[in-house]
C-alpha cells in the first residue's frame, strides 16, 4: 500500500528507506499525547529519586521511554496498525514480532546528541537483523537534530555485518562507528517513518531550536531474539503478523 519495489531493493541495499507523511493524524496526536504523558511520569520518578539520569535518560534533556505499549491505546493502535503490518511484511516477510518500542525526545535547546551506532550494538551477540521504524512526531530539521543515517557502503560494512561497539563516558551512548562520513539527515515533516535496519549505522543531533524534538522508535523483528545463552527473550517476541495476516491485539491471547 505505502511501499515501492525500488525501497525495498534500497532498504536491501543501503540499509534504509523513508516514508513521507503516512502516520495518520489521529494517530500523530495520540502518540504525542502519549509522549508527553510518559515524560511527565518520568520526571516524577526522577525527582522522587533524587537522580538526574537514569540510563541513557538525562533530566529536561534527553528521554527514551520504552515498552509503554500495554498501558497505552494510541501506542499499541500504532503499533498493529495496517501500515507497521505492511512495513513488517514489504522488510522482514510473512511473520513479523514486537521486539521493542520507545520514544526518543530532545528538549528544547539542551537535547544532546546521539552518537553513531547500530541498534543491534544495544544486543552485542549475534542475531538476524531487526527492523527500526524511527517515526517523526515533529517536523524533523538539523537544528532539531533529526536522525541520520549511513548507508552500508559509506560505513565499509555489509548488511549482516555487527560492529563492536564501546560506551562513550558521560552520555552512556554506545558508539560503534569512529569514521568521518556525516552520514544523511532525514529532513521529513511529522507524520513521516525512517525505516532501516538494525545493522544500519545512525546518529542524531543536537536540538538547538526552542522547541522539542519528539520521535517514538518502533522495532520489529522475523523471529524471536535470544539472549546470548538462547534460553530466553532479549526484550520481547509480540505477534504482529502470523503467516501474512496480521494480529488483532486483543487475539494475542490465543497465540501465547
């Protein structure tokens, strides 16, 4: 329905696509709504603990807020939604799971950047590549410090290739790429999806606009991941498609 032959040979290719304003706008507003929900709370938690980060979280900075789906209707609405169902479909194929969701917000003015890294660095073992489906809740610019990306070729990698990477002091960031290439701002209007893989080296900026800079990242992945021993969920394994069709959220039930 939103996919071309040509991105899918790109996101095989180069590692990545762009989707230009296919969010609906009833469901914009509710992840935005949402978004601010959950960053209130987190703040409360913060403040109750007397910290100023928690993780990659800084205080009236940076938030990444994961895995909130079950106690949102806009979020989980989103999620196994027709166009994530055939995002799934057109990039990982006929069975596409839950593996992970979260927002990513920069505040105004003082949002840090992001440093270069893959998703599959956050893993650090081997595992068949998953799908990120970065989602612009603002008009995205290098001064609100958008995402960029960098295609496989730019970064000297293949598509499967998995990078060691370290964690930068201060931002607890984890960094796999140490090369020069600025990589490729995706300068899109809210309401639009980056689609890559978690093989592709990313990065974002930082936001120096006085507004915030809101984007929630969901990720899909062929199969369930594995810790490193194989005994047990990494993050999660949530049916969204099944042989083609997708789930019904409230028929996951059944299939557990």
């Amino acid at each position: 329905m939103h996919i071309t032959d040509d991105q899918i040979q790109q996101y095989r290719s180069e590692g990545y696509f762009i989707l230009e304003r296919v969010i609906p706008d009833a469901a914009l507003e509710g992840l935005r709504a949402e978004c601010q929900r959950f960053i209130d709370e987190r703040d409360r938690e913060m403040e109750a603990k007397g910290v100023t980060s928690m993780g990659i979280t800084h205080y009236k900075k940076r938030y990444f807020i994961s895995n909130q789906w079950r106690h949102s209707q806009p979020i989980t609405d989103f999620l196994f939604s027709d166009l994530m169902a055939d995002i799934g479909r057109a990039t990982l194929g006929e069975d596409v799971y839950l593996f992970n969701e979260q927002y990513v917000v920069k505040a105004a003015e003082v949002g840090t950047q992001f440093a270069w890294h893959q998703d599959s660095g956050y893993i650090g073992h081997y595992h068949r590549p998953y799908l990120s489906c970065w989602c612009a809740l603002d008009d995205m610019t290098v001064e609100n410090g958008t995402v960029y990306v960098l295609p496989y070729a730019r970064a000297g990698m293949q598509p499967d290739d998995l990078f060691d990477h370290t964690v930068e002091e201060g931002t607890n960031d984890k960094v796999g790429y140490h090369g020069d290439d600025p990589g490729i701002p995706a300068i899109v209007p809210a309401g639009s999806i980056v689609v890559f893989s978690s093989r592709t080296f990313h990065r974002s900026g930082q936001n120096t606009t006085p507004r915030m800079r809101r984007s929630y990242l969901a990720q899909y992945s062929a199969e369930p991941i594995l810790d490193k021993t194989g005994s047990k969920l990494w993050n999660q394994a949530v049916p969204v498609v099944v042989g083609g069709r997708p789930v019904e959220p409230e028929h996951l039930d059944e299939l557990s």
